[in-house]
C-alpha cells in the first residue's frame, strides 16, 4: 500500500506547487512578466506571517485578514512603481528587475531575521490527522493546502471567466496594444492581478511555513518549483497549472519512496522531458499553442 | 473646410516612431455628421493619423481637437467616453474571448449613451447567432462585423474604420457599407480609409488623400475627379 500512499501525499504536495503557481502563471499570462522574485515574496508572506503570529499570540491562520490584504497592496505597489516602469524598456527589463529584487529581498531577510530556519504556529491542525485505509495517513494540514489551492484556482478561473474584471483581464492578454485602444484602463487591470498574484504567493508561503521551515534563501527552490509547475502544466491555463503541481509532487514522492537522493532529480528530469516533448505544455491545446507562435511571429 | 460645425480638427500634426517621422504637420478638419474618405498609398500615413485621432500614438507637435476640447494628451479611453471610438486595422479582435465578451469589452469605457446588446444585434443579426462562440472561430466578414460592433458598444459620435474592407468578399463589403450609412442617418460622423478609391468617393461627402505623411489633397468629393484624387495618391502634378 506504500505506493497508493505515495500517490496520494504526492498529490497533496502538487497542490501546494499549484498555490505558489498560479501567481506567477497569472503574471506571466497577463503582464508577460517572469517574476524571479515570486518565491521570495511567497518567503515574505511566511515572515510577515511569523511577525503578526507571535506579536498577537494567535495561531497564523488568524492573521490571514491582515496579511492577505497587506500582500495584495504590496503587490499593487510593486506593479505601479516599479515593474510598470520596467515593462516600458522590453521583455527583459522586468526579468532583471525581479532578480534584482529576488537578491535584496534574499539579504534584506538575512539582515532582519538571519539565516535560522523558522516554522509558523499553525495552531491543532498542525498536527491533526486522520486514517484513509489501511497504512494511509492523511494530514489535515496538507489536506488544507490541497484543498485551499482548488479554492484559490476555482476563485480566479471564475472570477476571469464570469465578471467584467476578468474580461478585461483575459482581453489584455490577447493584445494589450487593442485593449488600450477599446479603452481598456490597462494600469489597473495589472495593479489588481500584480496584488492577487503576491497575495497568493503569501499565502502559499504560509503553508510552506507551516508544513516545513523556511529561511531567507527558501524562495529561490519555491521559485523552481512554481516555475516547473507553470511549464509542465502548460502557460496561461489555471487548470493546466494545478495538473502541473500534481504531476511535480506525486513524481516527488513516489521516486522519494524509491530512494530519497533522487527525488529532487525526478522533478527536473520530468520538467525536461516535458519541456522536450511538449514545450507549450501538458494541458495547452494546440490551437493555442499557434496562438501564441502567432503572435510571437507577428510582434 | 473648418468652421463651426466642426466635430473634429487636427492641425499641424508631427508624429514619429522613434526616428521616423509618419505624420508632418497633418491638418484636418471633419464637420459633424458627415463621412470623410481618408485615401493614400501604403506607408503614407493613413492608419497612423486614425491612431494619432483614437490616443494610441503620441503626436510630437500639432493639436486634436474634439468637440471644442483639446484631447491632444488624453489617453485613448478619455477619447472614447467623450465620443471616439476606432476600428482598427486588421480587425484586431479579442481571440480567446466571446463575440458578446469583445463587443462587452468595447463598452468598457463608453460614453453614456453607449450601444446595448440588442440594438447591436437587431443592427449585426449575423453576429448574434455567433455570440456565444470564440472571435478567431468566425469568418473574415463577421469579425469585421464584431470589430465594428465594438466599436459601436462605446456610444461613438466620431467612427473612425481603418481598412474595413481589406480581404472580404464584394457582397460582405456591401453589406458593410449599408450598415454605415445606416449609422450615418442616425446621426455618426465618420472617417474611413479605404482602398477602394471609388467606393470610398461613393461612400463619403469629403476626401482627403495623403502622400508620405502630408495632406496632398483635401476636397468635397462631389468637387474632385477621380483622375485628380489618383494625382495626388501618387504625387503627380506636384512641383
């Protein structure tokens, strides 16, 4: 039964990925912004987290009210002052831009809180779990993780599909130049997708927190797995994006049942054999593969 | 042909791409209520001054104005809820979106008196059937019909359609046209540019012919032959 169990973990894990994930497959789909800096703003999201926790003695999860709105301001900020100004000099400004700031947040953090690890108080369910068959145990927390990522994917894909915000969302992505000519206010369709994608970021890093131990480095790896599990899942498909967490932690977990020292291998060898067979992506259709060919070619 | 019933005047308009100059000091003037051919070959400006008009290109030097205000630095969704709505080139519709969601995204900006859903559908029947599906699924025709429906969601008292008619067949082109002079009776001031000379002298009270980024003839239609407006198309008769 080890395996099943393997299986099952292994997809609790892929949606933790997926959470990290779709932030930055949101900013990249919208802004065409490769954000080297998402991992460490998810590692911030988990200090800020640590700060309010201990300062108010409460379990993290009752900080969210505070912290998920500071992170979506947070993220607004960056996109108007900074990012915005970069996107003005090409495609590789903002790329140097966020790995500028992916290292002085990496050092700031040292300076602050120094290199010890650290883990959130995540309160009973924590350390709750229960029984799935036999030799299954299922951890309520990451069954939360699993669970909360379906929420946040569902909220966006709903929110892109159904209001006139994600209409205009959808519509900068096809062709910013057209959205601004039908008077498509463009600064804050990205400032609102800029503060979800960094308010989803922090809460994901809340369950890095609480499930591991993070220190100011730890974004650089949240960064290469968000990363893979963007790619894997095919770019700009929310769905696409929770399948590619999934396919990350379950190759994870099952190889790490195998022998430990090669789990991390298994991912990247994956990522590369998808990024060799399928370079759009798992779930991209082919249509819109030409899509995005097209317009490569014609911009 | 400025004057008070003017609904549009550019004077001395400059625009440039990085180091190429488009546009050298464009002067136009559209009075209210009526359609004004813009004519000229490839590269002599005629998409860059529809452009320049909507807000999607910066002018270096030289003014628009709209309705008695100066719009010259407004950004293009200022320009559509006072009243200027473009079809661009090409159509440029939404891929990824509906028919309804790219005529919807059109009102995003409009002016108060903006277009409903059903009166744009009653005016595009075509399309309606079609509104559920994706933009890039329709034919040449109805994304031409969707882009200007667009357009019409924002409530526009000044159109401006660049190259409406670019790769359709004869039959949709006619249709297209009925439907603006249908939009002209109800009261829109157009701007057109065109390809095809006489439609476009059919189809309009005034033309205006560019060469090279400057206003080389400027005329009521009904004044000008059709050998003078190729004169000026092609620079002949100049110096």
């Amino acid at each position: 039964m080890n395996w099943v169990n393997a299986v099952i973990q292994g997809m609790l894990l892929g949606g933790q990925y997926a959470l990290i994930a779709c932030g930055l497959s949101l900013t990249f789909g919208v802004m065409r912004i490769v954000n080297l800096a998402h991992g460490d703003l998810a590692v911030c999201g988990a200090y800020l987290g640590l700060v309010l926790s201990s300062a108010l003695g409460v379990p993290v999860w009752v900080t969210l009210p505070l912290l998920l709105p500071a992170a979506f301001g947070a993220g607004m900020a960056l996109q108007l002052l900074l990012l915005r100004r970069a996107l003005r000099h090409g495609v590789l400004a903002p790329v140097l831009v966020t790995f500028g700031l992916s290292i002085m947040i990496e050092n700031l953090l040292q300076v602050a809180a120094t290199a010890d690890p650290r883990g959130l108080n995540g309160g009973a369910l924590a350390l709750a779990s229960f029984h799935l068959g036999s030799g299954i145990t299922v951890s309520w927390l990451f069954l939360t993780a699993f669970l909360t990522a379906c929420a946040v994917l569902s909220g966006l894909q709903l929110l892109l599909s159904r209001t006139s915000w994600g209409r205009k969302v959808r519509a900068t992505a096809d062709d910013l130049d057209t959205a601004r000519l039908v008077g498509i206010r463009v600064r804050p369709v990205f400032a609102t997708v800029a503060g979800i994608a960094v308010a989803t970021a922090a809460l994901a890093g809340i369950f890095i927190g609480t499930i591991g131990t993070f220190d100011p480095l730890t974004g650089t790896d949240v960064l290469i797995f968000a990363f893979e599990a963007v790619v894997i899942g095919g770019i700009g498909s929310l769905w696409g994006t929770l399948a590619g967490g999934v396919a990350l932690g379950v190759t994870q977990v099952v190889v790490g049942e195998v022998n430990q020292a090669y789990a991390v291998l298994a991912v990247n060898l994956l990522f590369l054999a998808v990024l060799t067979v399928r370079p759009g992506g798992l779930f991209t259709s082919r249509q819109a593969v030409r899509e995005i060919q097209g317009q490569g070619a014609a911009g | 042909m400025s004057g008070p019933g003017a609904i549009l005047e550019v004077s001395g308009l400059d625009v440039f791409y990085g180091d190429f100059q488009a546009l050298f000091g464009v002067s136009l003037s559209v009075s209210r209520g009526c359609a004004t051919a813009l004519v000229g070959a490839n590269g002599a400006g005629k998409t860059t001054l529809l452009r320049t008009i909507a807000g999607a290109q910066p002018a270096a030097a030289g003014s628009v104005r709209y309705d008695g205000a100066d719009v010259t630095a407004a950004p293009p969704y200022r320009r559509i809820s006072r009243g200027i709505a473009l079809v661009p080139e090409g159509r440029r519709l939404f891929p990824s979106l509906t028919v309804e969601e790219n005529i919807q995204v059109g009102a995003a900006a409009a002016a108060s008196a903006g277009w409903p859903l059903e009166r744009i559908y009653d005016a595009f029947p075509m399309i309606a059937r079609r509104r559920r599906q994706r933009a890039s699924t329709l034919s040449g025709g109805e994304q031409q019909a969707v882009a200007i429906a667009r357009a019409l969601a924002a409530g526009p008292s000044l159109l401006l359609l660049d190259e409406i008619s670019l790769g359709l067949a004869p039959v949709v082109v006619e249709g297209l046209y009925e439907t603006l002079s249908g939009l002209r009776s109800a009261g829109a001031t157009l701007v057109i540019v065109e390809q095809d000379l006489r439609r476009a002298m059919d189809a309009c009270d005034n033309v205006v012919c560019l060469l090279e980024g400057r206003v080389a003839l400027a005329a009521a239609a009904a004044d000008v032959t059709s050998d003078q407006v190729v004169a000026a198309y092609f620079g002949e008769g100049q110096l």
